[in-house]
C-alpha cells in the first residue's frame, strides 16, 4: 500500500486539528442544511462538507506544533464565522447539536455519503454528531503503528477531556458524551485492535477490501488510526469543542 509517512516541511512531525461545526440560524438556533451554500461563498477548500447538509468541517494545514495550530484553527473558525454571517446563518460548536433531530436533516449528495447511507441505512441516517480530530504527522509507517497502539491507553482520557455532548433530540441524556454511544453503532469503531507491524495493518485492511467489507481503510472509524493517505496517526475520539482554547 502506497503512503506518505515521510515527514513534512517542519521535520518528522507535525500537527493538525479538524472539526466538524453545526450551521444554525441565528434565532432560534436550529440546524440548517446550507453546506452547498457555505461552499460556494467560502474561499477554496476552507469549508468542506460531511454527511450531512447541516454539518460542516473545517481543518488547518500541517502545523510544526500546537502553538501554531491553535493560532491557524482560530483564524478558521474567524474565517467560516464570517461566511456565515454573510448568508444570516451561524456556527456553532459542540458534541452533538441539544434539540436537532437526524430526521429532519438532508444528506449531503455526494457519492461516498450516499452510498454509506445506502449500506448502513438507520445507523448512518441517525449520525447526527460533531467530533475533532487530531493528525500527528509521523515520518515511518513502522513507527505510525507503534504510535497508534501506544495511543489506545489515552483514548478514554482524552474522551473524557473533550466530552462535550450532554444533551440529545431535547433531552438532557444523563451522559457527558452522548455522541459516543450515537458512533458506536457503525462497525469499525471505538477502540482498534493492536497491531504487531505495519505489514499486520496492511493484510487485516486488504482482507476486508478484498472480502467486500469497506472499500478501503478510511471506512475504518477507529478511536485512533493510521492515516497512510495524509501520512499521520489520527486521534478520532473527541467531541467537538465550543471554545477554541478547549481544542488546543
């Protein structure tokens, strides 16, 4: 399998932060589903989409440290505010959104989202949730599995830093994080097996490509995974965070 586990600009590792943010009118707060208005009006590649209209991600470049992602997240988010405001609609920052129902949202038409929605149906329609993701660059597929293994540890810590999700369709859940067990019905997530090298990795992933489980290794949802396509291990366990400083 080809990567790019090969450093970057600013030495062997590097840092970069994604968060998925809710778009919501400025009234009453509820969601929107504008993504492809947003898009048009946003610089290239500053918004991108997600599964639903209503959601949307923004992500920083690689960074040499968190210092420096912190300073270009909170110039994204300044930036994706201001598209907002410009079309009467707002962003806003959390977990999971506190009276939105998945029901009502309309799928992004794009082809890997519609044939998600085709295979998983009920459990992908319902997937109405906002998470960070951290990539950790690394310069060595041996050393990204290393990492992603020794990552497993901290994953519940990290997940009860970040939980930022208490309330669901109306309801205070009783959980810090309701967006967790909303993501635990897909398959291939929470938290990874471990793997003894790369190539391990490697065969596990090209077994369930051949076998027709996921059409490659971006349908695994982990908790924490190696990310060959961009060259990092990438943190995915967190809740979004409604304060920039809570994220960095």
């Amino acid at each position: 399998m080809e990567h790019a586990f090969s450093g970057s600009a600013h030495g062997p590792y590097s840092i970069g932060i994604e968060e998925e943010h809710m778009i919501v009118d400025t009234e009453r707060f509820d969601l929107v589903s504008a993504i492809e208005k947003l898009l048009e009006a946003a610089p290239h590649d500053e918004i991108r989409p997600e599964l639903m209209e209503s959601v949307l991600e923004i992500a920083t470049k690689p960074c040499r440290d968190v210092a420096e992602a912190g300073t270009e997240l909170r110039a994204l988010r300044a930036q994706v505010r201001a598209v907002a405001s410009e079309q009467g609609l707002a962003i806003g920052s959390a977990g999971t959104h506190p009276f939105a129902m998945w029901e009502d949202q309309r799928i992004v038409q794009r082809p890997r989202y519609r044939d998600l929605i085709n295979a998983l149906r009920f459990v992908a329609r319902q997937e109405l949730i906002f998470g960070l993701h951290v990539h950790v660059g690394v310069d060595d597929p041996e050393k990204a599995i290393h990492v992603a293994n020794g990552m497993r540890v901290h994953i519940p810590v990290l997940l009860a830093l970040s939980a930022n999700s208490p309330f669901w369709r109306g309801d205070q859940t009783g959980l810090q994080s309701t967006r967790v067990p909303i993501f635990r019905q897909f398959p291939r997530v929470g938290m990874p097996p471990a793997y003894r090298d790369w190539d391990d990795w490697e065969r596990q992933v090209e077994f369930m490509v051949s076998s027709g489980v996921m059409d490659d290794y971006t349908y695994l949802w982990y908790d924490v995974r190696p990310h060959p396509n961009l060259g990092t291990v990438e943190i995915r366990v967190c809740d979004s965070q409604t304060r920039a400083e809570h994220t960095v």
